[in-house]
C-alpha cells in the first residue's frame, strides 16, 4: 500500500510471492521512484520479498524502517526462499 501525506510517499510493506514473477509487481514499478520511505511491517516474503528487486532494479532508494526483529527474520525469509527457488530453477530477474 502507498499511503500519501502532504506529498510525502510511504510505502507499506514491499512484498512478492513465491514466483518471483516481475509481472506480479508491475505496480511497484510505477511507484518505486517516488516512494519516501518504506515500512516492514512483519517479515515474511509477502511484506519483504520485492524489496531488494525495488532497491537494485527499480532505482528505490527511500529509507527502510522496521523493528530489528523484523529486519533479521525477513533476512533469513529472503535467504530461505532464494535457496527454495534456486535449487528448482535458476533465478534471473
């Protein structure tokens, strides 16, 4: 979700699915590069999953908050599904 207030842009979660397909975050894309920040509001890949794809191919670069809980365990969410979906197909996005 993108909420806007007084022309500030936050983004509520940035997630993806299990696919990885970039056709699922074509809404993403429209919006990445006026987003002012981003908030993580739990760690799965549903809130998680898009945002190293938003930061390096989307040209995203608002600040990023989450709890330090919050922060680690999607870490290991990201991490998990990337070995789940490498050892099936490669990855290349």
């Amino acid at each position: 979700y993108l909420l806007e207030i007084d022309g500030f842009h936050i983004l509520l979660d940035c997630g993806w699915n299990e696919g990885f397909d970039p056709a699922d975050i074509q809404a993403l894309t429209a919006i990445a590069p006026k987003v002012d920040a981003v908030l993580i509001s739990h760690s799965s890949l549903h809130q998680v999953g898009a945002l190293p794809y938003a930061v390096s191919k989307l040209g995203m670069l608002a600040p990023v908050y989450a709890t330090l809980p919050i922060w680690r365990m999607g870490q290991l969410a990201l991490y998990d599904a990337y070995l789940s979906v490498t050892a099936e197909r490669p990855l290349d996005l």
